[in-house]
C-alpha cells in the first residue's frame, strides 16, 4: 500500500529489517483517486470511512485510525495521518 511519492527507510534493528514509510500524508483528493483506481465510489464518505474501504479492498485489515500511536504496519501509504487521530 505505498504511494508514489513516499521514501522508505530500512533500518537494522537486532536481527530484523524495519521499513519506515516517511511519506508525507495523503490528500483527500489523493485518497479519492485511489479508491476510485479500486472501483469504490468515493462520494462524500469520511476520510476513514474511505481509507477502511481502501484497506479492504486491497485485502488489508481497515485498521486506519485505531492503532493507538502503534502500527506493524510501517509501509502503508496512511500512516502518517493514521498514528495522529484516534476514532
């Protein structure tokens, strides 16, 4: 789930190889035109409404939103906006 502009960092940690998407977060726009790329009609649906569409579409968890300021999930393209809010 990365997006064309975002930059990964690989960092050793231990034995593991960490991935950082440091992208900067999506627009609205931006997140539209991925879910109508997936066949998902946008409309006036909420922001995270829309990216849980998004991650079920692309067969991930719709975990946007709920991760508490903790994500495995270091290369999706929602992060950034993900670790700031809480619903």
């Amino acid at each position: 789930m990365l997006f064309a502009d975002s930059l990964i960092i690989q960092q050793l940690k231990g034995e593991k190889m960490v991935t950082v998407n440091t992208a900067k977060p999506m627009s609205m726009s931006e997140i539209k035109k991925k879910a109508e790329s997936l066949g998902i009609r946008p409309g006036k649906t909420k922001k995270a409404e829309l990216i849980h569409a998004i991650q079920q579409a692309e067969g991930c968890t719709p975990c946007f939103g709920r991760s508490n300021g903790q994500c495995q999930y270091v290369d999706c393209c929602f992060m950034r906006d993900c670790l700031k809010i809480h619903i």
